[in-house]
C-alpha cells in the first residue's frame, strides 16, 4: 500500500485555516505536490454549495477510505479544496482524481473543476472531464493543465454535469508538470472500449466476438459494448465495431430508441373521487417544499415551490400555480391539517397517476394585491422568478419563451384564488394553457351570461382555438360558490369557444361538481387529486 499522507493532520499541526499543499510537499515519498486518500478524515475538502462530505469506508478505490459527497441541490454542488501557497498561479501541474457513483442512470458526465479569481470575478476552468461507468472507479486527469495567470482563491472541486446524485472521491494528486499519476483504469463510457483500458482497438473487437457467442447468459456486459445506444448488446454492435475500428465508419450510429407515448386516457364525465385517506401522510419518496423571497411590482412576497422526488434540474417540468383563498396565505397549502397538498403530490407521482412536476404556491395578498390583479404580478414577476430559477419548459424568462411553453404551465385557485384563475385566465391566457378554478366565480361582466361573455370575448381577443386552452372547474353541490358558479358555467356551455367534457382530447371545459361538499380546502384538494391528472396531455397545436 502506498504511504498517504493527511492533508488535514498538516493542517491541525500547521494551525492554517487553508491547507498548505507546500507544506506537505516533499512529506510524500511520491514527491506529490498535493496527495489527498482520505484515509484519516476529509483532508480539508469540503461541500460546495449545499453538498457535505465525509470519509466514509463504503467504497474506496486504494487504502480503505474514500471522500463521500451527498445532500447536493445542483450539479455544481460536489467536494472541493481550496489551494493554499506553493501551487502557484501561470504555471503548468499534473492533476488526477479517480470518482465513482453508484446509483442513477448507466453513465454519467463529471467534471474536475478549477475555481479562481482573476482579480475582478470568479472563473471556473475544467482540468479534465469523463462521462464514467456507474459502480466503477475511473479516473480524472490531466497531466499538463496550466493555472491561469494571475489567478487568485484557488480551488479545486469534483461536480457533475447533470443531476444530484452522490459520489466518491479518493486520492486526489497534484505533482509536477507531466507526472503520469497513477489512477483507475477504465470506469470510462467510451463506446466500443469492451475491453474498459480507454482505447478502442482490435482487443475490443475480441472482445466482443468472445461475447456474441457467449453462452454464459450471466456474463456481465460493459455499457460500452451497445455502441448504437439500442439499449442491448447485438450483433449489430459487433459489426459495427468492426467498421470502426478498420475505419469504414468514423462514429457509430445512434439507434437509441423512441420513447412510445400512450395516449392519456380521459374519462368524458370525471365523476369526483376522493384521494386515499393515506395520501395525506408523508410519503416514502418525498418532494421538497421550498420557501423563495422575490421583489416584485406589489413589494416583498414569498411563495413555495414543491419539487418531486429525485427532482432533476437537467429535466424539464410541468408547472402549477396553485392560489390560496381570502383570507389564507402562501402557506395555506402546505402546512395544515386540512391540506399536506405536497404529501398527495408526492404519492400521486409514486404510484404514477401523475408525472413528476412543480407546484407554485404564491399569494395575491400585499401592497395594492388583490385576487382579481394577481394576473399581472404572475405575468411580470412569479413566472420569470420562480422559471428562471426551477427548471420547466420555458426555454428562458423572456416572455417569447413563456408563451411558447404555455402548455406545459396551470394555474388554479380556491374561491377568491378561483376569482384569480378566471382573471388569470382573461389576461394571461398567452401564458397558462390549463385552468382550474376552484369554489369560485368569475368576478367581470354583469350577471351569469355576462361573466361567460367577458371569459369568450378573452378567447377570442386571444386568437386561440379550443385546442389551445382547458378548462377543469369544480366545487362542491354544498359550496358557498356553487350558486354563483353553476350559472356562469351554464352560459359558458352555450357558447362556442367551450366545449362541454373533461375528455379534453375532444372538448375543453369540464365542471365537476362533489356531491354535498362545501367551501373547505378538506374537500377542495381533493378536486386537485381528480383534476390534476387531467393536464399537460394536449400539444396546443
Ligand atoms: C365565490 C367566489 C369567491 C364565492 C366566494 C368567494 C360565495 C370568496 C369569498 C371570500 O373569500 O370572502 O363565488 O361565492
């Protein structure tokens, strides 16, 4: 075994708030600059951004120990090191790190990262970078990576490119220019590389002829054997590397497979159902709720964002605006006994009765805020806050780009957050192409036949087609609201912009009304549980 050296007993007996690679320097029998095999501890490393790390015994690639990195909220969470004194800026070192994950998708794309300041704003430069084998240790390096010149508050730190998931770390080293350290061997995805050394040659193809004639049906195949990516290893692949490597082909063919959609199945006449008694418990597969603060055109606000479990910032989610009553907050949702909306979010999507998506929980209440004006703050402000930081359809903030992902954005609402759904409705319809307002009518026009008026004149100022927009109402038989609502809905059913079933593959505009519930959100979520499932199956085209 080689003898490693603590970064963090140097610096204990150093006394430095900054490990000092210089001071180490020479310590190592290998002459390494820097040599971290969290053996006795972190080493100084530490978690960047929300990630933490801890030596852990579980996996190691030498020695007994490794760095785990976990708890990461983004990809550019993971451990990181600062680089005290004696590795110095506009010179030239060798940098390994070896990584392994165990868990989530076959391969994924890590990078080994240099942070730094060039005197006016933090930079951030890639040392080296590979897309690696899950459960298997691969290495990061560079042998000849200059640090820019100038650079200041240097670090160094291992994140990924994509996703959130753990990962181990261990001997990290930093040696003089062109030093070939020493690191694992494959763990690479490098198509056609059967053989896992990091080239794809003849030994490969060996490989793979050994393999196709195989009989040991246990016999474990590299991911780097399917190389058209059809998801299994065939003779196909085998020909194809043979073009390869006697170059017939320069790359290989992307025969990954098409992703069949089944068509929602609709019920034309959704009956109201109630969610499982359970469905209000937490759930084993928990989302996260979170709290966010922005400065908008009607002052400070907070609001929640509930993300699903194993949410991924590299995916792209559905989003629901969903709106409290009067005299209710952003909190209304998610924290009383007659809500734990998140809980029911969280085992609808376990059980697969609804795909993974965001849940926005903002107020109208504030500074000149009201239900019937929440419009324009969800239009100038809610959308591009809460869009530009969760990750959704919406290409970008710009307005071009919320309109162009309208389909994949709801809004909804509880009696006078319904008043906002309809007025969310009439003037933002570019924006949102699903609708559910709850226990509540539309506050606009004069009378029943007047309110649908105001709500058909919307449509057609719009330009939409009844295609390009739905509608999933309900309330209770009960409601407070009922009376005011039923009529309204009655008017809308006689005009030609709504078309009367909740199969919005044929129609736009449902109702759905709970036999002897009234105006309490202990019934009202549950209009959420039958309505929600019903969105984000139509294109909009
Ligand atoms: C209605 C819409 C909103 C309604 C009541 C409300 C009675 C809200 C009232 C409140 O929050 O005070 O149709 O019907």
């Amino acid at each position: 075994m080689k003898k490693l050296f603590s970064l963090a007993a140097a610096a204990l007996t150093l006394s430095a708030a900054t490990v000092m690679p210089s001071a180490i320097a020479g310590a190592d029998d290998a002459g390494f600059l820097m040599s971290c095999s969290f053996e006795n501890g972190e080493d100084g490393w530490s978690g960047r951004g929300a990630a933490k790390v801890e030596a852990s015994n579980n996996a190691c690639f030498d020695g007994i120990n490794a760095l785990y990195c976990s708890n990461r909220s983004d990809s550019w969470n993971g451990a990181a090191i600062e680089l005290g004194t004696g590795i110095n800026a506009g010179e030239t070192y060798s940098f390994s790190a070896n990584v392994r994950y165990d868990s989530g998708k076959d391969t994924a794309l890590y990078h080994f990262t240099m942070q730094y300041n060039d005197g006016t704003e933090t930079n951030y430069v890639k040392i080296a970078s590979a897309t690696i084998i899950k459960g298997k240790w691969a290495q990061l390096a560079n042998p000849k990576f200059t640090i820019p010149e100038g650079a200041s508050n240097i670090s160094v730190y291992i994140e990924t490119a994509k996703g959130t998931g753990d990962f181990f770390v261990d001997d990290v080293k930093i040696a003089t220019e062109g030093t070939a350290i020493e690191g694992a061997k494959g763990g690479k995805y490098i198509p056609g590389d059967l053989c896992e050394d990091g080239v794809v040659d003849t030994f490969d193809l060996i490989c793979a002829r050994k393999l196709i004639v195989s009989t040991d049906k246990e016999a474990k195949v590299s991911v780097n054997a399917d190389v058209d990516k059809s998801t299994e290893y065939a003779v196909n692949d085998l020909v194809l590397l043979d073009e390869f490597i006697s170059g017939k082909i320069i790359e290989f063919p992307d025969n990954t497979p098409e992703v069949e959609v089944t068509p929602f199945e609709y019920e034309a006449n959704k009956q109201f159902k109630e969610a499982p008694g359970n469905y209000f418990n937490t759930c084993e597969q928990q989302g996260k709720v979170n709290k966010e603060s922005y400065n908008g055109i009607r002052g400070n606000k907070s609001l929640y964002v509930y993300t699903p479990y194993n949410y991924d910032p590299e995916k792209k989610y559905n989003i629901f605006y969903l709106m409290h009553g009067g005299g209710e907050n952003e909190n209304t949702l998610f924290f009383q006994d007659d809500t734990m909306i998140q809980n029911m979010l969280d085992h609808m999507i376990m059980n697969g009765e609804l795909e993974p998506l965001i849940v926005v929980t903002p107020t109208f209440n504030g500074q000149g805020s009201e239900a019937a004006n929440f419009y324009e703050e969800l239009r100038a402000n809610v959308i591009p806050f809460v869009e530009g930081k969760y990750s959704t359809y919406a290409e970008s903030t710009s307005e071009e780009d919320i309109r162009a992902s309208r389909m994949h954005r709801a809004y909804g609402g509880f009696s006078m957050g319904s008043v906002s759904t309809w007025q969310v409705f009439k003037n933002d319809i570019d924006l949102v192409g699903y609708f559910m307002p709850l226990s509540g009518d539309h506050w606009g026009g004069q009378g029943a036949y007047g309110k649908a008026k105001d709500l058909a004149d919307a449509v057609d100022r719009s330009g939409f087609t009844d295609r390009q927009f739905f509608i999933f109402a309900a309330t209770g038989s009960d409601d407070i609201a009922y009376p005011n609502v039923n009529p309204q809905i009655d008017e809308m059913k006689k005009m030609s912009q709504f078309k009367f079933t909740s199969d919005f593959s044929e129609g736009n505009f449902y109702f759905m009304v709970a036999p002897g519930k009234t105006h309490w959100w202990g019934y009202v979520r549950h209009y959420v549980y039958d309505a929600l499932p019903y969105f984000f199956h139509e294109t909009g085209e």
